[in-house]
C-alpha cells in the first residue's frame, strides 16, 4: 500500500522534502528548552528563548522575496530551499559547539537565525509542493508531507533528547546538522517545476500583485473565514489537553507522554494517509465535510472521558480517534489551501493564508482557558464540538461559489 503513495516522483518528492521541514523546528524549541534547563538556566531566560519562534509567525513578510528572485542554483524554488538547507546546517553546526551556561545569548542569537531559514525553508518547500503537485495529487501529497514532517519532529524532539542523555548536547547537533545536510540529496532529485511558470517581473508586483490576485477570488471573505474557523473546535480541543489529562483528570507525565505524544503521533500520521487516499475517490469539498465532520464529533470522545474519570482504555481510545480525524482534516485542509493559490504568487499567499489559517492555534489559549474556567471540563469539550459547526456552514455557504474540482479555487 505504501509503494501506491510513493510511485510518482512528485509525492516522493513531497515525502522527502517535508522531513527536512520539520526537523528544524524543535531543535529551537522544546529540544532547545531541555538543553538550557538540563544546563541550569533561570526560567525567565528559557521563557525569553520562546520568541525565537518570532519567524514562523512573521514568515509571511519576506515570503515575496521568495516569489520574485530566483537562485543561480536549481530553479526558483528548489534554489531557495537549498540556499536554507546550506545555511541549517551551518548554523546547526555552531550551535553545538555553545554552551547555554556562558554563551546564552550567543545561542540565542543563532536560534534565532535557525529559526529564520528554518521558516524561509517552510516558505519554499510550501511554494514547491503546491506547485509541483496536480490537483489529483494534492490529498497524496498532503498526506506524505504530514507523515514525513511529524516523524522528522519525533526525531528532533524526542529521539534527540535521548541522544544528549547518551552522548551529549553537541554530538546531538552535530548529527541533526548532517541529517539536514543528508536532505540536500532529496531536493537536489527532485523534478523541476513547470518553465510555464514565470516568477513576477519586480519586487513590487510579487507583494501588490500577489494580493490583488487573491482579493479577485469569489466570496473571499467566506473563504477567508472557512480557513480561520475550519479547524478552530479542533484547536480548543486540544489548546489545553496535557492540562486536561494532567490535573483534570491526574494521569502521569509518563502515561501523557506515551499516549498523548507518541500513540496521537501515530493516530495522526495514519489519518492523513486514510485521508489522502480517500481524496482520491471524492471531491475536495466532500473531503473538507465528511473529514470536517469526523474532527468535530472526535471531539465528543473527551466530553466522556471527562464524565469517566481516569480511564487509560478510554484516553487512549480518545487520543487515536482524535488525532486520526484530525489528520485526515489536515489533509483535505491543506489540499484546499493549495488550490488557492496562483503558481506565480504560491510562496506569497500560502504564507500568508497558513498564517491565517494558523491565527486560531495561536490566539485560542487566553479563550480557551476562560471557556474551561467558567464551564468545567465535560462542557468545555461539549463547546469544542459546537464551535466546529461556524466552519461547517461556511463550508456550505461557499458550495456554490467556489470550483473545488477546478485546479485553482476561482
């Protein structure tokens, strides 16, 4: 089954290039966090270390640049993701030679720059990927994106604080940087985008005409909000689940971290790939409700485990249902996001609609803890299920109005 999604060249290539997406990012995250602390830092000094992350959120300002300027090397977009893979590993490099204890603000400085290529690499990888797939791929590819993504963050997340409990902190980077430079290979053999594509003649048109283009989509303003709301009760759900099952209901840290972390991991990756090959087989905007509807009553799965109390069968039947549908959300979620874009302008406005689309993860924290203050946990999860429905209807709303089969979203 797994030789179906990797015969065509461009989901292999998709495959490959999305582990050395995700690789980058715990390494200035929670990876990071462990290292600092293991080091003695105070918590202001790790907490201050978050917003290296900066980058990820503001990615979507430089990302014209990526659109109009083309490499020496490889083409417009697997020229730039060559040029962030060079300068990964490089600055993975330098950073295992510091020390937290003496050069904290050093490694602050460098984290920050991981963290910069790291999320310009995003921006090319993203621009590839919509570019290169067809329209009947995009599910595939999504899915093969989601898988290779998710095992390369078990890898930097979780395989790598092992490695430092064995070996070090700076042999562990050292072996991150040269899996980073090992991905080299995979973009250097991946196909080349269509020469039909041209890049935008000045600067100025891959930002304004980049943003005229999309204002021209019909019913953009439904649109906009079917992306900020389609995923918005699956992000309340889980805006405060390692509290859920901590405190809420007093599972361990070892029990949360096997089950929630390792066992959703897996419940997620199996999702996308379910997903994708269904979107084989159906429309997109069948994709987006069944897999829309399958995210919100995977929901409900919690509002029982609060009823039940400590039950270790129910949260980890809970956890794989959950993050199965969510997977299979994504999927048909991201196949959409691609579709919108215009092969001229696809670095430009996939940053800038991920960002929106991204824009309830982020912010949901402050309402999500005063929903779960005022309500309890059964009707918090209860909440999480209705607030699914907004994106739903907007999903309705936009039937009519937009060509989900079309290969651009018009």
């Amino acid at each position: 089954m797994f030789s179906h999604y990797v015969k065509d060249r461009n989901i292999l290539a998709v495959l490959l290039l999305g582990f050395s997406s995700g690789l980058p990012l715990a390494l200035t995250g929670s990876t990071l966090q462990a290292w600092f602390t293991q080091a003695g830092m105070d918590v202001l000094t790790i907490g201050v270390l978050s917003l290296v992350g900066l980058p990820y959120v503001l990615k979507v300002f430089w990302a014209p640049v990526l659109d109009r300027y083309i490499p020496p090397l490889w083409g417009r977009r697997r020229g730039w993701i060559l040029l962030a893979q060079l300068g990964l590993c490089i600055t993975l490099f330098i950073m295992a030679f510091l020390n937290p204890a003496t050069q904290s603000i050093k490694m602050g400085v460098v984290a920050l720059l991981i963290a910069f290529l790291s999320a310009s690499q995003d921006i090319a990888i993203d621009a590839y990927r919509t570019d290169i797939l067809l329209p009947d791929e995009r599910g595939l590819g999504s899915a093969a994106y989601i898988f290779s993504y998710r095992i390369a963050m078990l890898i930097s997340g979780g395989l790598a604080l092992i490695c430092a409990d064995h070996y070090g902190w700076r042999v562990t980077y050292e072996i991150m940087a040269v899996l980073m430079a090992i991905s080299i290979f995979s973009t250097y053999f991946s196909p080349e985008i269509s020469s039909a594509i041209h890049a935008p003649k000045t600067f100025a048109d891959a930002v304004v005409k980049s943003l005229l283009n999309l204002l021209t989509r019909n019913r953009l303003i439904l649109i906009l909000l079917f992306i900020l709301f389609y995923k918005f009760g699956d992000a309340i759900a889980l805006a405060l689940m390692s509290v859920f099952l901590l405190k809420g209901i007093g599972f361990s840290l070892t029990t949360v971290g096997l089950t929630h972390k390792t066992f959703g991991l897996l419940a997620t990756i199996l999702g996308a790939f379910a997903g994708g090959a269904l979107m084989t087989r159906i429309s997109l905007f069948k994709a987006l409700l069944w897999f829309g509807l399958l995210q919100a009553f995977s929901n409900l799965m919690f509002v029982f485990l609060a009823i039940a109390g400590k039950n270790y069968g129910l949260m980890a039947a809970s956890i794989f249902i959950e993050a199965f549908c969510s997977g299979m959300g994504t999927a048909a979620f991201v196949a959409f996001l691609m579709a919108l874009c215009d092969h001229r302008y696809t670095a430009t406005q996939f940053a800038l609609l991920s960002c929106i689309a991204s824009m309830g993860r982020v912010f949901i924290g402050p309402f999500a803890a005063i929903l779960q203050l005022h309500f309890g946990w059964v009707s918090y999860f209860a909440w999480s299920f209705v607030l699914s429905f907004p994106g739903i209807f907007l999903l309705f709303a936009l039937r009519n109005k937009v060509k989900f089969n079309a290969e651009k979203i018009i």
